[in-house]
C-alpha cells in the first residue's frame, strides 16, 4: 500500500480492507470462544509489564493462560505513566497482589535512547517526535531497578502488591530474577 507523505494511505478506501484479514481471522476465533462471562479480575493475581515486542508471549512464558493476569505492553517494558495507572487500577480493582515488570533481550529500547530514537523517526518520515518519552535506556538493570523501586515505593501500588523485575532472553525463552 502505498502511503503520503504522513503515512496514512494515499487512497482512502485502502482503510476499508486494511484490517479485513484480521476481521476474518477474528470470526474464525469467534466461532469457538468459549469464555464468554468472564468477570475481568487476574485469577492468578500477578499483573505483568512487559515489551510490546511480538517475540514474548507473556501468559505461556510464565504457565498462565486466559483470565490469570493482566499485561500491559510499553516499549521497553518501561513503567510509564499509563502502566503505572494500570497498576494502581489493578492492585485496587482486579484482584492483582504480584507484578512482574520484564524487559528482554535484543530490544530496540535497550541498544540506544530517546534522542537517537527521536532522531531515526526525524530522518525516516520527517516526523518531529521531540515531545514523546520512549523511556530508552542500554542500561537495562538499572533502568528496571529504578521503574521497580518507582512500584515498591508508590503509595497506591508498594503496600498492595508484591513487586519483581525480571528479564527475558527472547532467543531461549527463560526468564531470569534481576531485582
């Protein structure tokens, strides 16, 4: 598909079929969803932040399935101001008493920082993206360190729940306590 100068499709009616083979896909999965009434708590208590890198597959890494946990996806598996809501919200609503912030391996946001992530968006689109926290840091253990003291010691979460920092290798599949 070819895309302007902003990156939306040049064509308008390109949106009309853009998502149509994830809207079959989802009628296929539809067909034999069985969890109907779910009531939305994390029956296993543990809330997970984690990469949005497509290589973790967060409830199989851990032996947990539907229903167990909640995720929350940030790049880097950085707590951001919205996990941090997301954790707030889920230590006060959703049965959760166990977080696991995980970073991982071979991440985008761990081979620079935000000024050489702002300025590969600058010269692939022309995009000014001065303005967002990507949170990028090659430091990783400390970086998570401090994103999990910033739980430990938050008053809505630290007295709630049970925080640990750990870190995915995404080539063996194990995960491994840093903090």
């Amino acid at each position: 598909m070819e895309h302007s100068p902003d990156h939306r499709p040049a064509h308008p009616e390109g949106l009309s079929d853009a998502f149509d083979d994830l809207l079959a896909n989802n009628k296929k999965f539809a067909a034999s969803f069985d969890q109907h009434g779910f009531d939305g708590i994390a029956h296993a208590g543990v809330l997970m932040i984690t990469c949005m890198d497509s290589r973790i597959v967060p409830l199989e890494m851990v032996g947990l399935t539907f229903g167990d946990a909640k995720i929350i996806r940030t790049p880097g598996g950085r707590v951001t101001t919205s996990a941090l809501a997301g954790c707030i919200a889920g230590v006060h609503l959703l049965n959760v008493n166990r977080i696991m912030v995980i970073p991982h391996s071979r991440c985008a946001m761990a081979a620079t920082d935000d000024d050489v992530i702002i300025d590969h968006i600058r010269n692939a689109s022309g995009a000014d993206a001065s303005w967002v926290r990507f949170g990028a840091s090659a430091d990783q253990r400390r970086t998570l360190h401090r994103d999990v003291e910033k739980l430990r010691n938050h008053p809505l979460v630290g007295n709630r729940a049970v925080v640990g920092g750990f870190y995915y290798d995404v080539d063996t599949g194990l995960l491994e306590r840093w903090d």
